[in-house]
C-alpha cells in the first residue's frame, strides 16, 4: 500500500482540515497516511472523524515552521519540525510521499537540502494544475525557482509534459512559454535562449503562448520562471475570489433579496466549482528525487483529500522514472 | 481648446469604432480632435455620426503598421503610417497629445526615437488604471519596457505617484513593489535593489505588495517591470471575460432558459461594468516627453471616447511638467 506523509501543522486552519482531509481520504483512497506534527493536537482532532484505523498513523514532531518564515533559515534552525521531519522520513524511504500546505519555501529548500535533485535537473518546479473549458492545464513554475535560467525552463518543459501525459493521460502534450507576444522575437533573453532550446527537442513544442490563451484550454504544459508564474496563480485567485463575491452581490442586490439569495446559490456553486484549485489537490514540485505536493495554504479537507489523490498518482505513475527518461532523450543519451 | 490627435487606424476595429469614438468625444469634451489615417476610409465613417464639425479635423497617412509588425522595424520603415505621422504632429506642437489603440511597441518606440524622454528619465512606463473595489489603481509598467533597472522602477514609482495625485485625485498616493511575498527577503535582486532606492525617496512607499493585494484597493501604485506587469494585464482580462461567460452560461442552464436569459443581462451588465476597463479610457505612456495615450486594441467607441478624456487631463493638469518636479525632488535637485 502506498504510503504518504502529511504535514499536519501546514496551512491557515491547520492541523484541523488536514486531520478531515487525512479522514476522509482514508475513507476513499488505497493508501495509508502518516500524519506528521503536534501528537496530541492531532488526535484530538481525529478523533472527532470517522477514519479507518489502519490507515492513518502518527509521528510525531515538536516545532512548527510558520508560514512567514524565511524558508531556508527556519528548515536549518526547526530541525523538529513537521516538514524537517517529513522529508527525513521521504529520504529513509519510509514513506513513497510527502505532502505540506504549510510554508512553500521552507518545502522546498528542505526537499533541495535533504533530498536533491534528480539527475541532470539544477532546480525543481513547482507545477500548478488549472481548470480552463476544455481540459485542465499545468503551468510550471509556479514559485520555486525565481531566478530562472533558459537551461531551467527548457527542464520545466520536459517535467511538465510528462507529467500532462502519465498524469492527465494527453497524448503527445503542447508545450509553450508564457511571452507577452506571439512572435519570436518577443520577451526577455532567457525566453528566447530557452526557445531555441526547446527547438531542438522532441517536445511538441509551440513557441510563445500569450497570458490571454493560458485560459482557453488551448495548451496543455506553460512553462513561465516561479517569479512570473506565482504571481499568475496569485492573480487568478484573487480574480476568482472577486468574481465570486461581485456575483453574490450583484444578484442579491438587483433580485428580491429572498429570490434573489436563493437563486444565487446554486449559480454561485457552479461558478466556484469551475474555479476551485481544491478540486485539483496540490502542485507536485517536480525535479526533486522524492515525491513532494504542495497544497495550497488555504487548503480545505477536500483539497487535502485531492492531495493525497495527487500523491499516489505520482508514486503509482512512477513519474520520476519517466522525468529521468525524459531528460535522457532530451539530453542524447 | 486642447487639441488631441488620435490614430484612426489602430485597433480592432478600425478605423469604424475609433471614428465613431471621436464624433462622440467631439460632443461631449472640450477639444479639437484630429484623426490621422487614410482619409476617405475616416470620413465615410465620419458622415454617418453626429459629429461636431469644427471640433474634428482629418489629417491623411496612407500607411498603417499593424498589430504583429515588430515596432522598431515597422516605425523605421513606414513613415508615412498614421502612428509617425501623429507623433511627428505631437513632435512639432501642432497637437497636445497623441492617441492610439493601434501596436504598442511601435508606438512606444515612435515615442523614443521621435521625442525622446523627460529629464533623468531614461525609459517610459504604460500606467494603466483598473478598478477595484474601493478606488481605481495604477500599475506601471506594463509592457513598454521588458527588462527594467532597478532604477526604472523607481521613476515608474515617481510617474505613477504623481499621476495618482494630480489625475486620480490621491492625496500622499501609496507605492508598491509587486512581489511574490511581503517580506523584505522576497524577489529578485532588481526588485532588492529597487526597494533600496525606494526607502531614501520621500514617497509613500509601503514595500513589496502581493498580487492578491493589487486588487483590493489597499494601494495606489504598483511598480512592476513590463514583461510582469504585461502578463498580469492579459491575465486579469482573459479572467474578467472568463467570469462573465461561466456567468452567463450558469444562469441561462440553471434556470428556465428565458428566465434565466432576462435575469441574466442586469447582473452580467453589472459585473462587466465593475471590470470594464473602456471606464478608464487608455493608457498613459509615461516618461515622454510629448504626451500619449495607448488605448486598448480591442477599444470600442466608449473607450476612444474615455481616452480622449484622459489625454485632456494629462493636458490640462501639466502632468509632465509635475513629473520633472517629482524628479528633482529625489534626485535632490
């Protein structure tokens, strides 16, 4: 049985919604969860739920990474900490995955201090999965490399497109960069040394991709540094937040109140449903020679729950066999 | 009377709606508009509006660069196209302002090579102005300068706060750094370094803001370079049209068609007025010295009309001549 380890001290309402998260996916998944952090805070907490016993231990660890903490710096100092912990027991192979919604930073300087790299990759990538019309579509990197070089975007390219095939089952996935135009001669010096790069692979590669077609489902891998990627995914969420919430408004103001309270809910679900990052779980950090998600730090028990789907994903897919494939048919061995 | 020339043929629909936009203008504000384009192309649309016939004149350029040309090539070759032709009239005082929905990046280069930039100023910043729910916001650059100084950002920081003030109304406009965090750790090292220059200015600098943060009116100004602040631009806009179709669509399904198709067009009018940027008309292309105002390709005659308005307060508030006083006070001067 595949087995995950969850950092139950990470996220805004932790370790509450990761203790229901680990619940309920004990409930529904063929996995057994190793819920990491505070002892006795956690099992208050799961007691209150209806987990399977056999599938749901605890290990204990002292000291919590706060989310603003310089990541680096609190991974060296929090030795005892739910995430320092973790992927100690990632390393020790004593879990097959690691899963936190706690401080991303301090993810993943642990994951490059603790664990490194994966053969030929210098920096890992975080990959976001969005909803758009047509299919889901990954962007990576989504904030774990901020200083990203051309050589970094071309291995971003190769993980992202293997995660869309093993993963979201596309056949021969479409991989572009982000750029602020179409034309090649458009974007910074790292994109178009990065383009030229990705030229000469067996990627189907389709050179720049606009910001405006990101959304339409039009490609299935973008490939953007984590600096421009993470502040994509921030402006997405807030314009989800927005639009949500001037909905609501606007129906309840301009209906009779009553009806229009009324009506509004069922619209409202389905708009948030078609824009909720919960459905898609976490963000795998791809490149690392482990198996990491991050989940999103306002994480409820359902994106909890799609994490650990998420994770077993990654182990049962064998994904990192396939990125160090990957890498070797890029590189020419 | 303020005399403005717009480029009758930039934009999506031009030169029809860029006409239309100018006859509307003439009726509403104070200002002599010129159109510059092919001439019996304007005034075939020109007879069919209710123009105002001594506040709108027609100045002929037989070229036109379009949308994908590469601006430095397209300006250098076509001198004749409405583009140079408006800014040579804005080089020679013949006009107060310049406007165009037409291609950026030759507008922005026309600018540079034609008129050169404001004192100390060594690169132009687009400022533009998006709602929220509090008070409009200007985010500068967006896209007129892809790999920006740390020093850049502070005059994008020094235009943007002078805009605020003399056009938006702020008193002591408050000035961001768009980050991927709000610690002071956060960013790249442009962005350190720009923090720096930024805490020895006497401007209401607040540090680094997170996207999230952008839209909930917290701030007056966000610096940015342009290729972020371009992305975030396209971003927020795929999202705006996104939401208003999801919106649409649900409403139409979920309840009986009709009603939901009556119901329907107060609330989405609402909410696509709340995230209309036609409202704030175009752009201004700060750091010039001449006075111009990109608008939007996809513009409609609301938003010509809109930007018409904004090039008259560029005029009548001497903002150019605010910016060399903001510059002198930094610089110490």
């Amino acid at each position: 049985m595949i087995k995950v380890a969850l950092d139950a001290m990470g996220g805004d309402r932790a370790p509450r919604v990761i203790v229901e998260g680990a619940a309920w996916a004990s409930q529904t998944f063929d996995c057994h969860i190793v819920l990491v952090g505070k002892e006795r805070n956690i099992k208050k907490f799961l007691d209150k739920t209806d987990y399977v016993k056999d599938k749901i231990s605890v290990v204990p660890a002292t000291e919590v990474i706060e989310m603003g903490e310089p990541g680096a710096l609190s991974v060296r100092r929090k030795k005892n900490s739910s995430i320092s912990i973790g992927i100690d027991m990632l390393k020790k192979k004593e879990v097959d995955a690691f899963i936190s919604a706690g401080n991303t930073g301090a993810v993943v300087c642990a994951a490059m201090l603790k664990l490194r790299t994966l053969p030929g990759i210098e920096r890992p990538g975080i990959g976001i999965i969005f909803p758009t019309p047509k299919k889901p579509c990954m962007m990576i990197d989504a904030g774990a490399n901020i200083d990203a070089k051309a050589m970094h975007l071309l291995h971003y390219g190769i993980m992202g497109s293997v995660y869309s095939k093993y993963i979201l089952g596309r056949d021969n996935p479409t991989v572009g960069i982000l750029n602020i135009g179409q034309e090649e001669s458009k974007g910074t010096e790292v994109i178009k040394e990065a383009r030229s790069f990705f030229e000469k692979t067996n990627l189907n590669f389709i050179g720049n991709i606009e910001a405006r077609d990101v959304f339409t489902g039009k490609i299935d891998v973008v490939v953007t540094d984590g600096f421009v990627g993470n502040i994509v995914l921030k402006v997405m969420e807030s314009f989800a937040d927005a639009s949500s919430r001037f909905l609501k408004e606007e129906l309840t103001k301009r209906l009779l109140p009553k009806i229009g309270a009324i009506l509004s809910l069922p619209v409202y679900r389905a708009i948030r449903k078609k824009i909720d990052y919960s459905e898609y779980g976490g963000a795998p950090l791809l490149g690392i020679d482990g198996r990491i998600i991050i989940a999103h730090g306002s994480s409820n028990a359902k994106a909890i729950k799609s994490a650990v789907r998420a994770a077993s994903e990654y182990v049962a897919q064998k994904l990192n066999q396939h990125i160090i494939e990957g890498m070797e048919v890029v590189s020419g061995r």
